[in-house]
C-alpha cells in the first residue's frame, strides 16, 4: 500500500501560527522534505519534531523527484514545507504534487499560513475578486507583462525583494499611473511588521526615502472601470 503526499504550510513569521495538525502530521511523517534544511529546522526543533529531514528545493527537485514519488509507493508518508507559507506558492512544490497525482499517490495539502491574503485583507482595497502574480519577471518579459496588467481590473498580489520595491512601484506608477493606490505588507506576522498604503508615486517616495527590510508583499488595485459613453436621444432615433 502507498504512502501519501502531505503539503504542510509553515509559519511565515511568528513560530506560533503553525496549527496543531500540521505538527501532528510532520511528527508522524517517515520523511520531511525542506526548502532549506537549516531553516526548517529551527521550526522543527521548536516543536520536538525529529524525523527524517531532506533538502527540496528548485534547483534539485527535478533531479529528486522521481525518487521520492518511489519511495511514497513503497509505503512511505512524505511531507513538504517550505521555508515559510505554503508549499508551491511561488514556493517548490507544483512539480512533485504533479507527478504524484499523476500515479495516482494521494496528496493531502492543509490549510495555513500563507503571506499574500493577510497583504490583501490588511489593504483596504477590494479582495472579493483578486489575481495572485508571485514574483515579476526580473529582465526579460516585465515590462510587456505590466503593460498587458495595466488594465487588469481585479486587485492584484505580487511578492517583490525589498531591494527592487522602489524600482518596481514606479514602473508600476509608470505603466498604471502614478495615483493608482496600492499597499505594502512587510515582515507579516513577525516583530517589526509595517503595512502602508498610498498611490503608487507616494508609497514608492517614502521607500525611497526609509529603504525597507525583510519579505514584501506589494498589492495593487485594479484598474478603474472605463466610463459609460452617453448616445444622444437624436443618435437613436
């Protein structure tokens, strides 16, 4: 009989966010897999969890997969973290989740922390219909990409370093308009977390005068919807 594929998401910040089945399932696991062994094992070593630890992450997993999607049908129970928030959000994780279903292993994915709603929430901008965009393009592909966003009307969720933030507020105030608002979630659920909103030209000013530290998470609103032509009554007639 097979073993499973559990997705355990791991705090983002503060050690307590982690939830009581997710420990449960990360003691009980014949193998954990993580991002980044050392980091992963301040979390693991907080709550006495000691089982078996092997490195995952983007530069190996397609070497690695195969190997343990074998060892999960010979039996055994492998869990995935990341070294903060869920698993496969913009995180390692799609490609083995993938290639398990596709044997036909069952993959459990539990609910947990994960940065970008609490960004979102935390805005004031609407989250009733919102697009999630990870990590823009660095080079190649960034500008054609913001400019096909510009007239993207839901709010938008990017991950962004806090060394290309400013940079990337004022393409942003370039490509959508400078009073287009927006909001920045830095270091959510950690000690020095800081939210603050503003048009994009006011927020990417006060970062560059106050350069920021830690994970961002930079949410965008939508673009306006265009105004209603009015027809005169003599063009209907």
């Amino acid at each position: 009989m097979s073993g499973r594929l559990h997705i355990v998401p791991t705090p983002v910040g503060n050690l307590e966010d982690m939830t009581y089945r997710a420990v449960r399932v990360l003691q009980e696991a014949d193998l954990i897999l993580a991002e980044d062994t050392r980091t992963s094992s301040v979390l693991l070593h907080h709550y006495g969890i000691t089982g078996k630890v092997q490195s995952h992450h983007k530069f190996n997993e397609h070497a690695t997969v195969q190997l343990i999607k074998e060892k999960i049908l010979a039996g055994q129970d492998v869990a995935l973290i990341s070294d903060a928030g869920t698993p496969g959000i913009s995180d390692p994780g799609f490609l083995l989740v993938r290639t398990c279903l596709e044997e036909g292993i069952e993959v459990e994915t539990l609910p947990g922390a994960t940065a970008c709603i609490p960004a979102i929430v935390s805005s004031g901008l609407p989250c009733d219909r919102f697009c999630f965009e990870g990590f823009l393009p660095v080079k190649k592909g960034r500008q054609t990409l913001l400019k096909a966003l510009a007239e993207e009307p839901r709010t938008m969720i990017f991950y962004e370093s806090p060394f290309r933030l400013v940079k990337t507020l004022e393409q942003l105030a370039d490509c959508f308009g400078a009073d287009r608002k927006c909001s920045v979630a830095r270091e959510i659920s950690k000690i020095h977390e800081e939210h603050r909103q503003g048009t994009l030209e006011e927020v990417a000013l006060w970062y560059r005068a106050h350069p920021p530290k830690g994970e961002i998470v930079l949410v965008v609103a939508g673009a306006p919807p265009a105004p209603k032509h009015r027809r005169d009554d003599a063009e209907d007639e």
